[in-house]
C-alpha cells in the first residue's frame, strides 16, 4: 500500500490497520487523519496491499 503525507511517501507490504501503518511509517496516529478514496478511515479500518492512503496532519488551535 501507499502511504503519503505532505511530501512524503511510503510503500508498505501486507494486510494492517490504518493505526498500524500510521505507527510503522513513524506518526503519531492521534496527530493524523486517513482518507481512501475521499472517504475518511477508523484506526480499525483494514488496509489491502492495493490501498493508496493520504494522512492529513490535524491542526487544533484556540
């Protein structure tokens, strides 16, 4: 699968969940969000081999 985030990317093999692949590509899963296909993941959602998946970092502010 593919991971990108701003202008990085990552190739990553097999079957895991968006949480895993957040922690193997070194982020932080609570500081990003995924998008597939315009749809927004759950850290449960299993990604396949095939999966493109675009992390978006989460801004929060006061």
């Amino acid at each position: 699968m593919r991971i990108i985030h701003r202008d990085k990317e990552w190739e990553l093999e097999g079957r895991m969940t968006v949480r895993q692949a957040i922690e193997k590509v070194g982020l932080i899963p609570e500081t990003v969000l995924a998008v597939r296909d315009g749809k927004l993941l759950t850290e449960d959602t299993v990604l396949e081999p095939d999966d493109e998946v675009k992390l978006i970092s989460v801004v929060s502010g006061g």
